[in-house]
C-alpha cells in the first residue's frame, strides 16, 4: 500500500513528500519517491494557451466570484433567481466574436463559448467541486476531475448543474453544462492535439414579471404578500428552453523541428495546422395556451417543431513560423465555414414570410502574430470574409503590453470588426402576429473600440472609447431595428484597494457617457462597489483563514432594457428608471485547500423602500442567506 502526504503551500499548492511501500507476503519492497509537487506542476491551459494554476487560497477577488457563473459580476444586474438572466449595467466590446450568433442572448449568459473552455495538466489526479445553496428549493454543484494517464496526455471531465425554485411563480431555473476535454503531445512536441465536447441546455419557466396589481403590492410593501409566491405573475404555462452542443478539434504537426527556440534557427518551429469547430443551438418558446393581451393577436398553425435552430461548422488551416525576422510567431490561415440558421415550418399563417432558413458558405483569409521586444509583447490578429453573404465582413485585433517586471503593466488594444447581426433579427417566427419577421436589408454592424488599461499595486484602471455604426437593437415593440447614426460610449473603470493591518476597503468605480445614440443605448453614468473586510487566521496554530465584511454597490437611475420571455432578449422601454443600492455582508474561510462562503444578499431589504428591480416588472431578490463551498482534492 502507498501512502502520500501532502502540505498546503502559501498560493494553495501542494507538497508531496517522500513515500515507503512495503509487504507482502513474498517479501519486502521499499519504493521512494523523491522529489516535490508545487503548486506551479498543477496547471491550467486558456484557449489561447495562457497559463494559470489551479489556486486553492482565500482572496476578496474569490469572493467576487462566487457565484453560479463564477465571474465578477460588477458590470451585471442579476435577476432574483440565480441562473436566470442579467442586465447590463456596462457593455464591453474588446472580445467581439468573428461570425454572427443565433441571438436568443438572453438565454446565453450561462453559456461556455470555445474561449471559456480550459485544459489542464496535473502530476496526479485533481478534482475540484464548487456547491452553493439555491434560491427557494435548488443548489449549485460545479464538478471538475481531471488526469493526466501519462506527462503527456491529460483528460478532464466537467459538469455544472443548477436547479433552483425562486422566490416567485414560475421562476424555476435548470441549467447544465457538461464539457469534456483531452490534450495530447508527443515527446518533442512534433505533434499535438487538443479537443473538447462541450453539452448545454437551460431551461426556464417564464412568468413575464408581476402584474400590475401585484407590482402595487411589492412597491408598498404589503403586509400579505412578504411571501413572494403570493403575488400574481402575468404569465402561468410559459416556459423557454435553450440547447446546444459543440465538438472543437485543434492540431497541428511541425515540418521542422530541429530546433525549438527562434534565437537557433530563423525557421525553428514550421507547423501546419487545422481547427474545426462545430456548433449546434436551438432555441424554443413554449407555451400551453396563447396569451393575446399579453403578446398581442396570435394564429397558429400548430406545429410540432417551434424550435429556432443554428448549425455553424468551420475548418480553419494554418501555417505557423518563429522567425528572429518577424520577432516570434506569426501564424497565416484560411477558414471554410458552412451556416444554417432557421425554422422547419411556417408558425403563423398570417406571417409574410416567404424563406424558412438562413444559409451559405463563406471563405475568409487572416493571420496572427504574436511578437516579444524586451518588455513589449505585440499581439495582431486579423481576417477578412469577402463577399455578399451575411458572414461577410473584416475583424481587426490588435494589442501591445509593456511590462515593468511585477510592479505595473499598460496595455492598448484596438479592435475593428464588422459583421452580420445575430440570425434572430434577420428572421423569427412565432405564433403571435407582431413576432414574425424577415429583414434582408440589414446591413454589418461596424464596431470600432480603442482602450487603454494600466495594472498596478497601487491602482487599476482601464478606458475604452466605442463608436458603433447600425447597431442592432430591440425597440419598445420588440421589434428589431437598425440605429441610424452612431453610438459614441466611453467607459471608464478604476479599482483601488486601502490596507491598514488586518482590515482592508476595495473600492471599484466606473463612469460612463454615451454622447450620441443614448436614445437606444442605455447605461447608468456611474456605478461603484465597495467593500469593506478583515482577513486574519484564527486559532492556535492558523488553522483557518477568515475573511469577512461587506459590500455596498449602487448605480445611478436608467431607463434599464425591459425582457422579453418571447425573445429571449431585452428591449429598450421609456417608462421605468432603475437604480438602488444594496448591501451583501459575508464570512468566508479557508481550511487547507477548502473555501467555505457565507453571504447574505441585499441584507437591508427588511427596511429600505422596494424599488429595488433587475428589469422592469421583475423585482431583485430580497434578503436571502446563502452557503457555499469550493473544495480541491490532489490525489
């Protein structure tokens, strides 16, 4: 039998000491093994082969993150159950994708693209589970287990499920999101190959928030209705379901190999490549019976399939080369891509649509370059898709970063894209009459952003500067539409944290102004969050580490965008204003590799006024309680 013992290192490694086997009944066997396993061997690949390591310390960044989308959630507005939806209280555009979506994007804040998938590399088998409590019935469980069967070949398997009752009638939320992920590399890198398989599906009951009357009564706080069941909704057998699944393959095969640096050999590391992706989604509205003073006049003729459906499938081939000439890598391809997008059947007899599918094929010629100067890294990335079909269009990334060893770093990027808009304000089909569409005129929205970032142990700010031509939004109809002229938003966002001893105050600040466009382009002029905690270890020996304090975050009044259940998405409304402040107090700890999370959300709810609202009609949660834990096992 072997026995292993491990230590928790200062950033949540692991240490693995000297091991004795012994016996059986043939004899005896003495196996050590030397040598130590550090924090640094447990690593974790983006797609863009960045590296991380799998960290198991306690941090306010942690905190942060501790929800069912595991991100800092600053720039969001959640709604009360969680795994439903967000609003927008700021908009990036520096990570704009290269072809169109399905739409459907409020169905999609809980969806893993391609970018978020990650790969790993561990010297023993490593796990990871993440629980949170729910909302009214429901948990969270996010569970990863990952191995590598040789240095070089590793496996992960991941799913994250949800399934939560809510606070109000039909808010029930169900989501799940398997991925499965193997990487392999020969023993000089000649060849290697990366894939992962990617499952989602999120289903929602949809209650179209509170009936006037029932508004009424939250607003004034009525006495009988602090259980939140009791308030009517304005829709009662309407659910949404969301699916998809992806498979993405990525290798490639060096032509020459002889040496692996580009200080050696101009032409060290010569690789040809290939990369295909292929990507299913759909989407349905489904309803028992129609609902005429809710969404307008319907006509059905009562099909089976209601379902939106999307097919992507793209096949990219690339040469790679280092070269001393072109100071790194630069990388040349062309990608084949294949799209169909659209519905089996008419749903409404009174619809004037003539054409029930979207599709084509598309080419598109680019290259990457990846380049180091001292403390400068270059970082392009370009393509363009000639033609008249709708994936035609051009995108344009570029980055430089100046890094001044761990003290500060300034980073610029400017992005230029112009592509489609999302399939679903092209064509969309419903039973109801004023939901069926087919708009052949759109033109490319044309995106154009320019930002500046400084990181630093004093002060972290960023600013990007946007103009956006035919932007494609939802207008108070829920119908889509093109803007005319041009959306001009810059956003500014500053963090900043004060220490004294044991306590600490974290401070983020955003301030934004949209000059022109902000009759369909909305955001709060100013948001902040701060967050006042101590961290110190507690008992004899420090055993655990605590973390505990609370946050205020608050934003100015906007006409924030209504939801729209039938779409799947916001639209902008011109009769509500939105803006609160709220108050979450939490008790966080660290034993060993466990993080252990007590919050309490909105905990001024019991006495402050009930303005406090997601979207219009759809109010935000009130006092809740939540438990959680994230906890690693290195086996």
């Amino acid at each position: 039998m072997i026995s292993t013992t491990f230590s928790q290192r200062s950033l949540g490694g692991i240490q693995r000491g000297n091991t004795n086997t012994n016996s059986n009944n043939k004899g005896k066997v003495n196996v050590t093994l030397s040598g130590k396993t550090k924090y640094t061997d447990y690593k974790i690949f983006s797609h863009q082969r960045d590296t991380t390591y799998i960290d198991t310390t306690l941090s306010i960044k942690k905190e942060y993150k501790f929800n069912y989308l595991r991100k800092d959630l600053f720039e969001f507005l959640e709604f009360h159950n969680q795994g439903q939806t967000l609003n927008n209280l700021g908009y990036s555009f520096n990570s704009i994708h290269r072809l169109p979506d399905i739409g459907f994007s409020a169905k999609q804040v809980s969806y893993l693209d391609v970018e978020d998938i990650k790969y790993y590399e561990v010297p023993t088998t490593t796990t990871e589970i993440l629980y949170r409590t729910g909302l009214q019935q429901g948990q969270v469980l996010d569970a990863l287990f990952t191995i590598n069967f040789s240095k070089r070949l590793n496996v992960s398997l991941s799913y994250k499920g949800l399934r939560s009752l809510g606070a109000y009638r039909r808010a029930l939320v169900s989501n799940g999101n398997f991925r499965g992920t193997f990487h392999y590399r020969t023993k000089e890198n000649q060849y290697q190959i990366r894939a992962h398989l990617t499952t989602q599906d999120f289903f929602h009951q949809e209650n179209g928030g509170l009936t006037p009357g029932a508004l009424q009564n939250f607003i004034d706080d009525a006495p009988d209705f602090t259980t939140r069941a009791r308030l009517d909704v304005n829709l009662t057998d309407t659910e949404s379901q969301f699916d998809s699944n992806r498979f993405f393959l990525e290798h490639s095969y060096k032509l020459v190999a002889s040496k692996d640096t580009i200080t050696n050999k101009d032409f060290s590391n010569l690789k040809i490549g290939h990369i295909l992706t292929k990507e299913n989604k759909s989407f349905e509205f489904i309803q028992t019976s129609l609902t005429p003073t809710f969404f307008g006049d319907a006509s059905s003729s009562d099909p089976n399939n209601k379902q939106a459906q999307s097919t992507i499938t793209n096949n990219e081939l690339n040469l790679e080369f280092n070269s001393k000439y072109v100071l790194g890598k630069f990388k040349a391809k062309t990608n084949l891509t294949s799209y169909t997008y659209g519905y089996d059947t008419i749903l409404n007899s009174n619809s004037n649509i003539n054409k029930l599918k979207i599709e084509g094929n598309a080419i598109s010629f680019g290259a990457d370059w990846k380049a180091k100067i001292k403390n400068f890294q270059l970082n392009a990335d370009a393509s363009i898709t000639p033609g008249t079909g709708r994936l035609s269009g051009n995108y344009i990334k570029g980055e430089a970063v100046y890094k001044k060893d761990s003290i500060f770093s300034l980073k610029g990027t400017l992005l230029l894209s112009s592509k489609s808009p999302n399939f679903n304000t092209l064509l969309h089909q419903s039973e109801y009459d004023n939901y069926n569409w087919q708009n052949e005129t759109f033109s490319n929205v044309n995106t154009r952003d320019l930002g500046f970032s400084l990181q630093s142990k004093w002060l972290n700010t960023s600013l990007n500067f946007t103009n956006i031509d035919n932007y494609t939004y939802f207008n108070e109809a829920s119908q889509p539409e093109q803007f005319t002229d041009q959306i001009v938003y810059l956003k500014v966002k500053a963090n900043r944290e004060f220490r004294l001893g044991k306590f600490a105050l974290d401070n983020t600040f955003m301030y934004q102004n949209v000059s022109s466009g902000s009759s369909v382009f909305r955001v709060p002029e100013f948001v902040t969050r701060n967050t006042f905690y101590y961290t110190d270890y507690w008992f004899k020996g420090k055993p655990m580490l605590v973390n505990m304090g609370f946050t205020f975050k608050y934003f100015t009044a906007y006409n924030a965008n209504a939801y729209n259940p039938l779409l799947g998405e916001f639209r902008i409304q011109n009769d509500e204003e939105i803006g609160f402040p709220t108050f979450d107090v939490f008790f966080n700890a660290q034993v060993r590799r466990t993080r252990i999370y007590f919050k309490i959300d909105n905990a001024t709810a019991g006495f402050t006024k009930k303005n406090y609202f997601t979207a219009p009609n759809y109010p935000y949660r009130d006092f809740t309680i939540r438990f959680g834990l994230v906890w690693n096992w290195f086996i």
